[in-house]
C-alpha cells in the first residue's frame, strides 16, 4: 500500500513561519512515494521521542501519553471495520493479519 504525500487542498505552499522558516520550491520537488511501513517507522521514532520526554521527568506529559494510546486503539478499531465492511475483508483475513483466529478478531472489532 503506498500514499502519496500531498498538499493540503487549495494551498501552495507552506508559509514559512508554519514549518520552522524552512520552504519548498514545488517545481524542484516531485511527489514522492512513501510506504506504509517507511511511514509506520517515522511514526514510531516520533511516539519513541514523545516517551522519552516524558520519562525524563514531565509527569504531565503521561496524560498526553496515554490519550495517544487510546486514539490508536480507536483509529485501529475503526480502520478494521472499514476494512471488513467498506473494503470487504474478511474476519479471518483480518484475523490473519493480526496474528489471531477468526473468531478472536471478530469478538474485538466486530460490530456489537
């Protein structure tokens, strides 16, 4: 599965205050394709880093930690069920995927 990074719609370009002073010259820069685990990888580095602030002392940062957590539980859930009742995946596909039955993928996503 691959995704293309793209701009936001109607936009030109970033203003320079938004990403650090840093610009793009958009006719030097061609779309480039990123995998999902390329992507997956960057994300992980990102949440490593967020951990790690939060371990060396920034107590108030363990809310911000664990409503992290329950955002992706939730964006798992509902990425399952788009795949299973949008994209027809089956349970044990999905089951497959996960590393568990059928029967244990459709008892923790499917629809109650």
């Amino acid at each position: 599965m691959t995704a293309t990074a793209r701009k936001a719609a109607g936009r030109t370009g970033s203003h320079p205050a938004e990403n650090g002073g840093f610009t793009v010259n958009e006719v030097l820069t061609g779309k480039r394709q990123i995998e999902t685990p390329e992507f997956a990888a960057m994300v992980r580095r990102v949440v490593r880093a967020l951990n790690r602030r939060v371990a060396n002392g920034d107590v108030e940062g363990l809310r911000t930690l664990v409503g992290l957590t329950e955002f992706i539980q939730g964006m798992v859930a509902a990425t399952v069920l788009e795949l299973h009742e949008r994209h027809g995946y089956t349970w044990e596909q999905i089951g497959r995927s996960m590393g568990m039955t059928r029967q244990a993928a459709q008892q923790r996503w499917g629809s109650k």
